[in-house]
C-alpha cells in the first residue's frame, strides 16, 4: 500500500472514530449530570492508564522487529506481548485497588468489576490494533477501531432503552460487553501468536525485546501520568471540572485526526528510510521527512486560527452546564500542536536503540514539570492553571525531543528548519495567544 492510501485510511478512520465518540459524548454529556460523568470519566481514565501501559512499548517493538533483518522477530515480539500484558493489567489493577479503595487516594468512587475486566480485554485489543498498524493493514485498523466505538454506544442504547440499568452502569457494562466482542473475535489470532512464542524462545529474542521494555515501559508510565493525574488534579477543584476537562480534550482529539494519520502514515516511511540511508553521510534522499515537516507548518497554521472560535462551538455542542469548557478550549488546542511535533520527532528517537534509552528523561521531565506547574498555577488560576500546566510541560517535552533527534537531524541537513516549525513558531503563537 502506497503512503498516500495508507494517510487516507487512518484519516478515515480516526475521523470516524472520532465522529462517533463526539456523539457518544455529547449523548454522555447530555444525559449525565456533572457528577455521575465525572465519576465515569475518573473510572474510564484508569482503564485507559492501565491497558495502554500494560502494552509497555509493544508498537515501537513490533514496528521495530517488522523492519529487522529476520521476519520471525515481529512474529515472536507479537506472541511475547500477547502472553506478557495480561498480567501487566492485572497487577496495575491490584495497585489502583490498593491506592483509591484500601488506603482512598483522592475520592473516586472505584467501579472495581468494570475496570478489572475492561483493562483486561481493552489491553488485547490495543496489542491487536498495534500488530495491524506494524504490519501496514491502515485500512483494518480504521475499520475496527470505527466499529468499535459504533458497537459501543448501540449496546449503551439499548440498555438504556431497555431501562434494566441505570444511566452510568449502563455505559460502564457497554463498555466491558464492546471490548469482550473484539477480543472473542481475535481470539484465534491470539492463541496461534501465544503458541508460537513458547515454541521459539530464543535468548537473543528476549534480549532485544528487555532493551525496549526497560526503556519504554518507563516511557509509557510517564506518558500516561498525565492523561491519568490531570483528572486527579480536575477532581479537587469542581465537581464539574473533571468533566470540563475531559469534553475539551475530547474536542483536542477530534482536532487530532489529521496529524494522527499523517504520523502514522510517515512512521514506516521513515524508518524505512533510516534503515536503507548510509547514515555516516549526509543523506539528501529524506523527501518524506520534508514533507512532514511541511504538514507539521499547515498544521499550527490550522490549529491556530481554530483556537479563535473553538471555545463558543465547544460551548454550544456540550451544554452551558459546563461553565469552565469556555475558559480552556481556546489553550488546550495547542496541545494538539505539541503533541503531533514531539510524535514528529519521536520517529527517530524509537528508531535508535541507544536514543530509546534515553526517553525516561524526556518523561519523567514532562511528568515533574506538569506537575509542578498544575500544583503552582491550579491554586492562582483554577482550571485555567491546570489546562496551561498540560500545554506548557507538553511543549517542554517536545524540546528534548528536539535534543535527542539531532544526531540524525544533522545528518539530514534539517537542523534549522525543524527548529523553526517544530520548536520557535509554535511557542511564539502559544505565548501571543496567552497574552
């Protein structure tokens, strides 16, 4: 599949995903009072924290075996995973236990049945997704991924309609039911990757899957931190606010769409292209990282003039019960920004074994400074405090990104420019725009 059809269907499908998770929240967000879809959010955040950290770097491990020199490497890195994240999930789910029901850190009504088996079967089908994105299948990856958001709010209406579930446990049993239906669907995938895992343990194969574990796994708590703590810190200041929080960022994903797919479509290109480059000399056969960079400009120009009018249609679509969506939608699009130029970045970073060692200080910075700043500036400027505090530590996060992606940088000739559109214009507009 060509680059171009590949960028087309994940824009298809994140933009049908998306489509269908602003209705299924703008339905939530009706239907719900504040506390109740707070409640649901804080329960949900957690599942989202645990089945994404227990695939602890499964998407760079797969992607980087599937262009390694032997193909039985991506199909064994798959099998190990699949055998590997489960427990994962459970033990991250006997630690939440421990830390919000037995010793109550902060108030969160804990829904222990739906989280357990929502991260569960949530984790096989986030592995699932990664393997076809490894792999390329850019338009099964779209299809499930829309199918499943569909699948999820039918059952949540019918169980609603059918009136034997109230409104919350309605969409925490629809939940479960949705991820449960796609894993009994790979199922069999399942069991021919986990059978071919035992039957071809090989130590050099355990070897190159402990570098990416030890460093990504490390990654990965960190990155998930904030999407996780930010509703934690939500929590103290309204009742409202963490559903505030959550319906903007759900408006950021939507904005997301375009530079989601077009990082996943330029990945593989990328990594094919610093896998065949001689990289002791500058090499000028780099088309498709300008390209990217070229994107990345129409990007900031894109989300910038969004940002002018996005907190009244972010207003109009969720309600006027959620005051605090209007004091925070105008800063927390620039997130977007940051995060598509440190993912830009990243490409190199998960390239070099070396350089991956070194993600733990980019995330555990961004996860310090985020929160350092919410703690500082929550208590001066409220929500607002809490929506810069995301914003500024995402962009610092890019920056060291910058850092470490240099040494191939240099060898492309993009030094100046990838500072110019990555690093210097967004922060001059983001800072312009807090003025």
């Amino acid at each position: 599949m060509n680059l171009r059809n590949s960028i087309i269907n994940y824009a298809a499908g994140g933009l049908g995903v998306s489509i269908v998770s602003l209705l299924t929240v703008l339905i939530f967000a009706r239907i719900f009072n504040e506390n109740e879809y707070s409640i649901y959010l804080l329960n949900l955040s957690i599942v989202v924290f645990i089945s994404n950290f227990s695939l602890i770097g499964a998407n760079a491990v797969i992607m980087k075996s599937r262009n390694g020199s032997k193909r039985d490497w991506s199909r064994f890195a798959i099998g190990f995973f699949y055998f590997f994240s489960p427990f994962v999930s459970a033990s991250l789910f006997l630690l939440a236990y421990i830390l919000f029901v037995y010793f109550e850190l902060f108030a969160i009504d804990f829904n222990s049945l739906f989280i357990f088996f929502s991260a569960i079967f949530e984790t096989f089908f986030l592995l699932n997704q990664a393997e076809l994105l490894a792999f390329k299948k850019s338009k099964e990856f779209g299809v499930r991924n829309v199918v499943k958001v569909c699948l999820n709010l039918i059952i949540f209406l019918v169980l609603i309609l059918l009136q034997d579930y109230s409104i919350i446990n309605g969409a925490f049993l629809s939940f479960i039911l949705t991820s449960f239906m796609f894993f009994l669907y790979s199922s069999k995938t399942f069991f021919v990757k986990l059978i071919y895992f035992f039957q071809n343990r090989q130590s050099k194969y355990i070897k190159f899957i402990k570098l990416y574990i030890f460093s990504i796994s490390i990654n990965n708590l960190s990155r998930l931190m904030p999407n996780f703590v930010d509703k934690l810190f939500a929590s103290t200041i309204t009742n409202s606010s963490v559903a505030s929080l959550a319906l903007t960022q759900q408006i950021s994903r939507f904005l997301m769409i375009p530079s989601t797919a077009i990082i996943r479509g330029y990945t593989p290109q990328i990594f094919s292209d610093l896998s065949s480059a001689d990289i002791k000399v500058k090499n000028s056969n780099f088309k498709n990282f300008n390209k990217l960079l070229f994107l990345s400009a129409l990007y900031l120009i894109f989300i910038t003039l969004t940002s002018f009018f996005v907190s009244d249609v972010a207003s109009l679509i969720f309600g006027n019960k959620y005051t605090e969506i209007k004091l925070i939608a105008s800063i927390m699009v620039f997130d977007c920004v940051f995060t598509f130029n440190k993912n830009v970045l990243l490409i190199f970073v998960k390239y070099d074994p070396k350089l991956i060692k070194l993600l733990p200080i980019s995330t555990y910075t961004y996860l310090g400074i985020f929160v350092l700043l919410a703690i500082f500036l929550i208590g001066k400027y409220s929500i607002v405090g809490l929506a810069i505090a995301l914003v500024v530590s995402k962009y610092i996060s890019s920056i060291i990104m910058f850092f470490f992606a240099q040494k191939y940088l240099k060898k492309i000739d993009n030094m100046k420019m990838t500072f110019l559109i990555l690093i210097l214009l967004p922060s001059i507009i983001f800072i312009a725009k807090l003025l």
